[in-house]
C-alpha cells in the first residue's frame, strides 16, 4: 500500500469519485467529498490542508480528511470542518487493513492529532490506542450523542408513542395557525440554478430568532453561511438536497434544510420566524418531517449536531460519539502535550476564580461544544494501556 499526503485543492478535487466511493460504502453523507471540500476557504485556509490518502494497488482504499490547525504549541492536525461544524465526522476506509495503514500513516506525520465527533461504534479510537502503542499517548472522551428516530413500523404505532403534549396540543396549533391562512408543507428538491433565492430565505428565517440574537445564526457567521452556500449547491448539484417550508397562508412559518441520502432524512438546520413564535412552528414542521420520513419508506430521520433538549420529544435513538487525542512520542507531540496540559490548567483556575460569571462557558467546556478557546484535551479520559514515549 502506498501513503500520499493532499496538500492542494487541485489535488483534492480530483480525488471526489474514489472519496464518495468509500463514503456511499459506509452510508454517510457528511463522509462525502463535498461536505469537506466546501470546508476549505469559508472554515479553513487552503494551506493547511493535510490529508491523508491510502492506495492499494493504485486504487484509493483510505482516507483521512485532515488540516492543521493552531499554532506553535497548540499545532495540531483535525478533522476538517469540526470545529466549526461539530457534525459527525470520521476517517474513511474499506477494510481493517487500510485503516491500519491509515493511521500508522498519519500518526507517522508527528503532530498532536485531535479527532473529534467519531462514531463510537466505528472503534477508531480503540485502533488508535493500538496503532499509537508506546510511541505516544492516546486520550478518549465521550462527547455529546446525536440523535435520530428510527422507523420500525408504521406511522400510526410510532405517533401513538409520542407525548400527548405533541399530538395533543397539534391540532390545537393547527387551528389557531390556520386563522391566518391554509397551514401548508412543501417539500422542495431544487437544481443547482433554483438554490441561491430559496437559500436566502432559510438564512432569513433561520436568523430572526433566537439563533439571530446569540449571533449563532448562519446571518451573523460569515464562514458557516458562506461553507452552507457552497454545500447546498454541491448537494443540490447531486440531486440529493431537500428544503422544506411551512407556510401559515402567504407567510413563511418555518424551514428546514436537509438532505435525503442513503434512505435517510437528514437535518442540516431547522428555523422558524420569530414573530410566529406563539404557534410554535418548528414544532408543526418537524412533526411533518418525521410523519414525512415512515410515509417516503426512509430508514430513519437524523437530526445530527450534538443531542439537543427539544429532540428528545420525539422518542429518538442515540448515536455516541467520542473525541480522541493523540500525542505522538515526537518533539512536537511532546509539545503540544505540554501546551494543552498549561491550557487545561489555565482553564480550571479560571472555573474556580470566577466561577458564577462563567457557568455557561463552563457548561460549553463540559459538553464539547465552541464556547471559546479550550485544549483538545479538556475533559479527556487517560487510557491507561497506553504510555508516553520520549518526546
């Protein structure tokens, strides 16, 4: 098997059909070329990208989608887009093998790595602890699942499984909805050309309310819209992009922007019109969504991101997720060891000094989530089978 490092854009392009073989073999969308493509420029300069292929025999069987990012101490190779993103995310390979030599080829390049949001389930971090062996030190963390409801009958038995606080008070929001026009739900699939308009209106709805006044709305995030802008015309390119919209009569009520792949539904981001809150529309547009998923004969609706309070209404599976560290027994891994250790303990003084103005930021540290500068290795479980080399 032959180890090549992707440092160019070029380069990167030209690797799309054999990357989204490899990702239709695992059945995830975020997997695929154009979700980490569309990362480079709006979440990651150009030049830092670092990704790690594997060929047998000519033919591609592994990938790591990798960039550096910090600097000096902090130097570090990640996952593209997830720090920015925090969506699913994980290295892509066809057999045990070729993620064997993936990771003793990217272990190989000597930086501190830090792989977060990998599926549990997939065991890439139990392969790293035996790729690392006593030439480094791994550290694992759980971080937040995400969430997805699994179709496993039909509509009828699922809903009559819900809460009553659901079904309940439905018809009750229908009605008062419909006092200012027909409640309507369309799906749409556009082209590539029919994007730009209908983007703009999930950005406007999308940033009216809450999201709007936190600054966490695609509005007021330059890069996160402009990766979402670059995404949804690759995957409307691809036939695969859907965006729905709840509409009271005229009014636009409530959006989603999704995709429909690999026989799932799968939300990329949810909004609703804050002058409409009353009547509770991303309520009646989720709800549709999901009835929408056992109708269509879909396997499952996936709300992605981190676990949120208000998806767990709806009876969802969880999917676990986890972070792995990795400090390579190299002079930069030993520094980068040495850094994160000083961050980490900067972090807890400043918890114990000023402990009740930073409880939401402490609360972001302890679920994983961007909440401001933090250390890869926050909160990471030791493993103790492993041991740390000479730096």
């Amino acid at each position: 098997m032959s180890i090549h490092v992707i440092r160019s854009i070029p380069q990167l392009e030209a690797l799309a059909p054999e990357w989204d073989r490899l990702a239709d073999g695992l059945g995830r969308p975020l997997l695929r070329h154009d979700w980490f493509a569309s990362c480079l420029g709006p979440l990651h300069d150009p030049c830092d990208l670092s990704v790690v292929t594997v060929r047998d025999g000519g033919r591609l069987v592994g990938v790591a989608p990798l960039v550096h990012a910090g600097e000096g101490g902090s130097a570090r190779l990640e996952l593209i887009g997830v720090s920015s993103l925090q969506e699913p995310c994980g290295l892509l390979y066809e057999s045990t093998e070729a993620r064997e030599r993936l990771l003793a080829a990217t272990i190989g390049i000597g930086s501190p790595l830090a792989l977060n949001r990998l599926e549990t389930a997939s065991e890439t971090a139990t392969a790293m602890r035996h790729a690392v062996g006593r030439r480094g030190l791994v550290l694992v963390r759980p971080t937040r699942p995400s969430l997805a409801v699994h179709v496993r009958g039909p509509w009828a038995d699922y809903e009559r499984g819900l809460s009553s606080r659901i079904t309940g008070n439905l018809p009750r929001l229908r009605k008062r909805a419909a006092k200012l026009g027909p409640v309507t739900v369309d799906v749409q699939s556009p082209s590539e050309a029919e994007v730009g308009a209908l983007f703009a209106t999930v950005v406007a709805v999308e940033g009216s309310g809450w999201k709007g006044e936190r600054g966490s709305a695609l509005r007021c995030r330059q890069g996160l819209g402009a990766f979402f802008e670059t995404y949804v015309r690759r995957a409307a390119r691809r036939g695969e992009l859907r965006i729905a919209f709840l509409r009271f009569g005229d009014r636009v009520a409530a959006v989603e922007l999704a995709l429909e792949a690999y026989g799932r539904w799968w939300q990329l981001k949810i909004g609703y019109e804050s002058s409409l809150s009353s009547y509770y529309p991303g309520l009646l547009l989720t709800y549709e969504m999901v009835r929408r998923t056992f109708e269509h004969g879909l396997a499952a609706y996936e709300f992605l991101g981190s676990a949120a309070d208000w998806e767990e209404r709806w009876q969802p599976d969880r999917r676990q997720f986890e972070m792995c560290v990795v400090y390579p027994a190299t002079i930069r891994g030993g520094r980068g060891l040495l850094a994160d250790a000083l961050a980490v303990g900067r972090q807890r003084w400043q918890r114990v000094a000023k402990r009740p103005a930073h409880r939401d930021h402490d609360a972001a540290l302890r679920n994983g989530v961007p909440g401001g500068p933090r250390s890869p290795m926050s909160g990471a479980v030791c493993d103790p089978s492993v041991t740390v080399g000479d730096a």
